[in-house]
C-alpha cells in the first residue's frame, strides 16, 4: 500500500507563493507518473499538473506559467511551486500516483492518494 503524505499548504493573499510537497512511502516511486489535482467546494476534483517517470510535465491551461511541477526521485517527493495565485486557485489540493503507463487527467485512473492540503488564496 502506498502511502502519499501533502504538506506545504495554507493562507496566503493573491499574488503569493506557496510550495507543496508530496512525500510517498514507496521505493519504487521513481517508476510512477504523479498527479496534483484540487477540488474547491461544489466543484469537480480537477487536474492541475502532471509529471511522468521521465518528468514529462503537463498543466491545466488556468495554471500554465504560474505553477511548477517537479520531482526528486532520490527524496521519493513530489513539488508543486504556486505562484502568482489568485482567489480562484483556493482548493484542497491532493497529489495522486497512477500504475497506468498512460497518463491521463482522469482522477479515477490514479490509484493512490494523498488526504490533501488546504490552499486559500486571499483577496
């Protein structure tokens, strides 16, 4: 069983940063796809960002340019550097892990997931 950790989350004014973190207990994290996804209150839980084994990347078009998704293989951890945030990125946000060889948006194709981190972005 995989165990995925987020940490990193909190209350910040429109305009700040804010870096998450998503330490998993599995040796073999390197070989994995990862996912940061967020769901805010009556909404679907959406994909923000995606990284692939060999840290390929992806975003959704509401984030491109402001967040940055990386990972340290050696540190089994996955970041999500957010910047220039905005009221609307306020969502608990979750990172994921996917066994699948194609990686998708579809949050029912990730099989492990983190219990999430609040994010609120101030006006």
């Amino acid at each position: 069983q995989v165990q995925l950790v987020e940490s990193g989350g909190g209350l910040v004014q429109a305009g700040g940063s804010l870096r998450l973190s998503c330490a998993a207990s599995e040796r073999t994290f390197s070989y994995y796809a990862m996912g940061w996804f967020r769901q805010a209150p009556g909404k679907q839980r959406e994909l923000v960002a995606r990284i692939t084994r060999g840290g390929s990347t992806n975003y959704a078009d509401s984030v491109k340019g402001r967040f940055t998704v990386s990972r340290d293989n050696a540190k089994n951890t996955v970041f999500l550097q957010m910047n220039s945030l905005k009221p609307e990125d306020t969502a608990v946000y979750y990172c994921a892990l996917t066994t699948r060889l194609v990686v998708t948006a579809t949050p029912t194709q990730y099989d492990y997931w983190g219990q999430g981190t609040q994010v609120t972005v101030s006006s």
